[in-house]
C-alpha cells in the first residue's frame, strides 16, 4: 500500500477521514492545558486538519509547528488561522524533516502510517526531539478488523518499538472521547 502525497491529498479532498473526530481530541487539549511554557518549540507530525494546532495556538503557544505530506489539510487549517505563520505550516515528508523539538505531540499519524514504518517512525521521532524533550499523545490500543489506515496495535507491540530509544508512560487514557473509550493508551515518552 502507498500511502504517499497523492494518497493523502485525495482522501482529505473527499473527506475520507473516518480517525478525524472533527475537534481537538481531550486528551491533549488537557495535557496542553498543563503547560506554562509556551515557548515550548512544538511539531504536531502527520497533523491532517490540525485541531490540537488550533487549539495549542490560540492559547498561546507561538513556536508551534505543523507538519503534513498533504496540502488539502494545510490549505484548510491556514483558512481558519488565518493569523498562524505560513513559515510554520510545513509541506513535507516527515521521514525527511530535520528540525528538533521540545515537544512532539502524536495524535493519529503513527497510526496512519504503514505499520512497516514503525521502526522507523521511532528511530525519526528520536532524531527530531531535544534530549530534554517529550513525545506524547495517543496511540489506538486495539486491532481493527479490517485494512487501515487507521492501522491499530497493543500497549506490548508499542512498548517493544520504542523500548530501545524512549522511556516514559503507556497507560490506558482515562479522558478519550466516549466512542473510543477503552481503545486509547496515552503515552508521554523521554528519549534515552
């Protein structure tokens, strides 16, 4: 399966997004709320429309960035934030993205990928944050029955990808939105 740009593009054209819940996802939104710094240099990868980006940015944090290998969804999160800094809205492969970050925020683009990249998702993830920095967000803790994307997985298979490279939580999120109740582990990780 090739989930390239065209793939992308055309499932955000037709609004084939079935993951997208249409806000920011509680979770994170409650995590941001947590933070003081909003200096914080933060990259949202694979963000799709970006809802935690609007959220993050109209509550102050400035030095946030937005990742996509789509143009649709940026083109549409630009529209909405019209204030947001275009040098901020990145079209580009996030495997070939070489900033560092003090944050890294995960909200359905490890499962969006081809389960083959995850090793690779780890080993990039690493690259890109700063030795003090985090990875969080949520990861989908069940198997979907039918061919992703959304591609799903188990707290054992994450914990077995990241072990090498990260240290930090994999718990089961106790403020998902009721439909995935159950199904989400939140995880706030530390590079090694």
């Amino acid at each position: 399966m090739n989930l390239d740009e065209m793939y992308w593009s055309s499932r955000y054209a037709t609004g084939r997004t079935g993951w997208d819940i249409g806000y920011p996802s509680p979770p994170i939104t409650q995590y941001l709320d947590q933070l003081h710094n909003k200096s914080l240099k933060i990259l949202l990868p694979g963000a799709g429309n970006a809802y935690e980006a609007s959220y993050a940015f109209e509550n102050g944090f400035t030095n946030l960035h937005v990742l996509d290998i789509a143009r649709p969804p940026l083109d549409r999160f630009k529209e909405k934030n019209p204030l947001f800094p275009e040098k901020q809205l990145i079209k580009g492969d996030f495997f070939k993205h070489n900033e560092t970050y003090d944050l890294i925020i995960e909200q359905t683009f490890f499962c969006a990928l081809n389960p083959e990249l995850r090793e690779a998702y780890v080993e990039k993830m690493h690259e890109l944050i700063n030795p003090n920095g985090k990875l969080v967000g949520v990861l989908f803790n069940r198997i979907f029955d039918f061919e992703g994307p959304p591609f799903g997985g188990t707290k054992g298979q994450y914990e077995s990808y990241f072990k090498d490279e990260f240290q930090g939580l994999f718990a089961p999120c106790h403020n998902s939105i009721p439909e995935r109740m159950g199904s989400e582990l939140w995880i706030n990780l530390s590079p090694r």
